[in-house]
C-alpha cells in the first residue's frame, strides 16, 4: 500500500499537470485569468493557483472551462486529439445542478457498492461530514478526490462526467421531416429556449436525468429540497 506521503506526492503532479492542461487551453482559447474567473465566480488568483497546481479544481469547473475554451472535458486527463465541441459557457445554476447531480450518483456508486459514508470518508481521509455534503451536492468534489473515488468504487471517470450532447458520426445530424414536423408542434416558448445554443447544456442535463434510476433522482430530489429550505 503506498505511503500517505508518495499519494500527496503523486497528487500533488497530477495538480501541477492538470493546471499546465488548464493554462494550455486558457491561452489557446485567447482569454485571461480574470475572464475565466469571472465565468467561474472566484477570484483570478484562483484561476493562477489551478495553473500552477496549487489548487484543487472540481468536475463541474473543469467542464465549465472545457466549455469556455471549446475542448473536450476529457482533454484534462488524456493525451486525445483537441476536437471542437459545439456548446458554450454554462450557467452558475447549471453548474450548481450538475454539483448535485454528481453528489447523487456518488451516493448511488457507494450504495451499489455496499460501502458506508464512514468507509468512503475513511479512505478520501476527510470527515464524514464532508462525505454527506458531497452526496447532497452542498460543497464541490475536488477532482482529485473524485479520481479517487473512481478507483475506490472500481468506476471509471465517465460515470461522472457530463461531456455533451453527442454529435453524429459525421459531425452532423440532418433532421428528418418527422422531426421537424415534431419540433415544429411545441409551444413557441419551448421552441425558442431549444434553439438558443446557450441552452445546450440544460437540455444536456436533462437527457442525463432521462437516464438516472429512480433512487438516484430521489436522491437528487431530496439534496435540492436540503438545498433549498
């Protein structure tokens, strides 16, 4: 088993190597430390300290910026070809519902997984407390400590991960008459809010929650009524 100091160690490189990632696409994408802090509502010094691996960053800001710089989340961690993806910067609620949305299927991972909040606090060696306001979507999951998890649960990194309403295999999908057809019946509102590409990531999140069981969404449902009273 490696020692508490080669694991704070090996994460503190992965932060140095994540930050390096996060100012290459920064800078590829021609917008400064204060811009992105801005999207992302922390100071630009914030921004300076991911860059220099001296500070955590969560899953939901690291899709943020993937957003804000047009590459793929995954860019972060793989050695993948830079490819465009067609969405744009998200919202502070979209990226406080996707916080939640992560802390319920963490909640979902643990429970399949016969562990208990005790276990898992063990392991991320922080207070169970935090654990709860992880599965409650109440304090952000550093990425380190979500890697973390991942291994722990013998999960991989994509059950998290929100990356995109996915294209077609050419890039492009022709909509048929049927689907026209279909879209045109909506109401004038809805229509509107689905075609406005700054919506994107709300329609994205909603597919999403299509797919989650019906204990994650009570689970989710449950942390945003936490939330909200």
């Amino acid at each position: 088993m490696a020692s508490p100091k080669s694991i704070a160690e090996a994460a503190a490189i992965r932060r140095k190597i994540l930050g390096v990632k996060v100012r290459h696409a920064r800078t590829r994408a021609g917008l400064g430390v204060t811009e992105v802090g801005q999207v992302l509502e922390v100071p630009a010094t914030a921004i300076t300290e991911i860059e220099l691996g001296q500070r955590h960053v969560t899953l939901p800001q690291l899709e943020a910026m993937a957003l804000m710089f047009n590459v793929p989340v995954t860019y972060f961690w793989s050695n993948g070809v830079l490819k465009e993806p067609d969405v744009t910067f998200p919202t502070r609620e979209a990226m406080a519902l996707r916080q939640r949305i992560i802390g319920a299927l963490l909640r979902q991972a643990r429970t399949e997984a016969d562990r208990t909040p005790n276990d898992l606090a063990n392991h991320l060696d922080v207070p169970v407390a935090t654990i709860d306001a992880y599965e409650l979507g109440q304090e952000p999951i550093p990425l380190q400590n979500l890697e973390a998890i991942t291994e722990y649960f013998n999960i991989p990194i994509s059950y998290f991960i929100d990356d995109g309403i996915k294209p077609s295999a050419n890039g492009y999908h022709e909509p048929t008459l049927n689907e026209i057809a279909d879209f045109s019946q909506l109401p004038q509102e809805v229509r509107e809010f689905l075609s406005n590409p700054a919506n994107l990531l709300y329609v994205n999140i909603a597919m999403k929650l299509s797919e989650l069981s019906a204990d994650t969404l009570r689970s989710l449902a449950e942390g945003l009524l936490e939330v909200t009273y």
